[in-house]
C-alpha cells in the first residue's frame, strides 16, 4: 500500500513528510550556495546581495503552515469517502506501464499550465495583497522561499493535485515522481544562482525551459515572467519580460568575468592595478 489505511495518521504523517522534504532539501541548498560556495560562486549570484535572516525566517515560517495545508489538502483528496471520486489507482498494470511514465509528462504539462494562469490571476490587484503578497516579500528570495505561501495561496498552489486525481488517472508512483519533481524545480527557482550554461538557451529544447534568473526577476521586478517550468505560456501570451534576455545576458557575463578572475586572478590585479 502507498501509505497505512488509517487516515487519521495519514493527516500526522503528511504534513512532516512534505515539511521535512523541503526542509532537507533547501537545507542543502543553503548549506551549499549561500555558506560553503558562497565567496566561491558569487558570479552566479543574481543579485549580489543576500536576502536577510529576518526574510529567510519568515519563509520558514510560512513554509511550515504550507506543508500543513498540503498534506491537508493530500488527506482530503486522497481520504476516505472522496477518494472515491478520484481516478488514484495502485495496480500498474490497470493502465499500462507506458501510461505510468506518461502521466508524469501529462502532470508536470497540467501544472506548468495550472500554475500561470493561476499565478497571473494572483496579480490582479484584489488578490494581490490577499494572496500573494506574502510570497512577494522575499524581492530577494532564498532556497527557503520555495514554500513560502499566505495560506490561501497556499490552498491553490495545492489544488493542482485535486484537479490531477479528479480528470485522469494517477499512481502513486507518478505523485511522487511529480511531488518531487514540482519541490526540485521549486527551489531552484528560488535559489537567487544561475546554474544553466549559456548555450542551454539556445538550444530547440533548452530554450522553452524557464530558467532561476527569470523567477529571480519576477521577485525582484514583481511582474512578467509568470511560468513555473517552461516559458510557453509566457511567451504565447506576450508575458515574458522585455528585459528578461537582456538580464540573463549580463548574468551570465558576469558569471563568465568570475571564471576568469578565478582562473586567471593575478591578470585580474594586474588589470585593476593599472586602471
């Protein structure tokens, strides 16, 4: 079975297990680019300067209440009796192996879509401080802000997985697959370093996949580039900034300036010497 039948337990054990997800991960992250790199792989930083600890508390905090709300939400879906109205199986083989990788394709293309347009309704200007304005705290965002929802926003980042279960068929392992790949992307979005190598972007593929400098720049410039994994929707609806290109050009120049002064740091004084 996928989780123990009682329900009562599922509702303890999903919200720590969502939590404890994101908190080993952005952990990790934050250990990684923002302790031990951090003089190292500045020249990837976005924006120079690091969000404060009032700021990163203040995600965690708000990330705690998100993963009550989504194992809430988990509980509710997934629970007995309204379970039943859903398309969640446990056999692989009711509909085939081939539609258990598929379904992970169909789920992350319904939630990249999901998300814009709720993202970008979430803009309007009654919503806006209601909803979202919590998320948009962080101009600066960290790892941590990855969750960092108002609980009603959080309801309806949620609702992806209600709407999933509800219109198609979906194991257990394509959930995981999903939910991990969903808090993957999540926080690279929010990490505030470009990791993509210059060519990624001009590469047919490559191309359309939404990159951490243009969420970074929807934090900081609070409107534009409203997609979560690709830029699709951005780009056909005309939403995907001006500037956006123009912003991740010099980031990666920047990044291209620091390997130099790594590779070549006395070239680097010399230069500075005679400037």
């Amino acid at each position: 079975m996928f989780l123990p039948e009682s329900f009562e337990y599922r509702w303890i054990v999903f919200p720590l297990i969502i939590f404890g997800r994101y908190f080993l991960l952005c952990a990790w992250a934050f250990a990684l680019f923002y302790l031990w790199k951090r003089k190292d792989w500045l020249h990837r930083k976005i924006q120079q300067r690091f969000p404060k600890d009032s700021d990163m508390r203040r995600e965690i905090g708000y990330s705690f209440l998100t993963a009550l709300i989504f194992g809430g939400m988990a509980w509710l879906t997934l629970g007995s009796p309204l379970r039943a109205y859903t398309q969640f199986y446990t056999d692989p083989a009711q509909h085939g192996y081939g539609w258990l990788f598929g379904s992970f394709v169909v789920l992350v293309l319904l939630h990249d879509t999901y998300f814009y347009w709720m993202h970008r309704l979430m803009h309007h200007p009654r919503l806006y401080r209601v909803m979202h304005l919590v998320h948009h705290k962080s101009v600066n965002p960290s790892p941590w802000a990855a969750y960092s929802f108002h609980p009603l926003e959080a309801i309806v980042e949620a609702g992806i997985v209600p709407l999933a279960v509800l219109i198609m068929p979906v194991h257990p392992i394509s959930l995981f697959a999903f939910i991990t790949w969903m808090l993957w992307f999540n926080v690279y979005g929010h990490l505030g370093y470009e990791l993509y190598p210059k060519w990624m972007y001009k590469h047919p593929l490559g191309k359309w996949l939404n990159s951490t400098v243009f969420h970074n720049q929807h934090h900081e410039k609070f409107h534009g580039n409203y997609g979560l994994y690709f830029t699709f929707w951005d780009v056909w609806m005309g939403t995907l900034r001006e500037d956006a290109y123009e912003k991740l050009e010099t980031v990666q120049n920047q990044i291209q300036e620091g390997k130099s002064k790594q590779v070549h740091p006395h070239h680097s004084i010399l230069n500075t010497q005679k400037q």
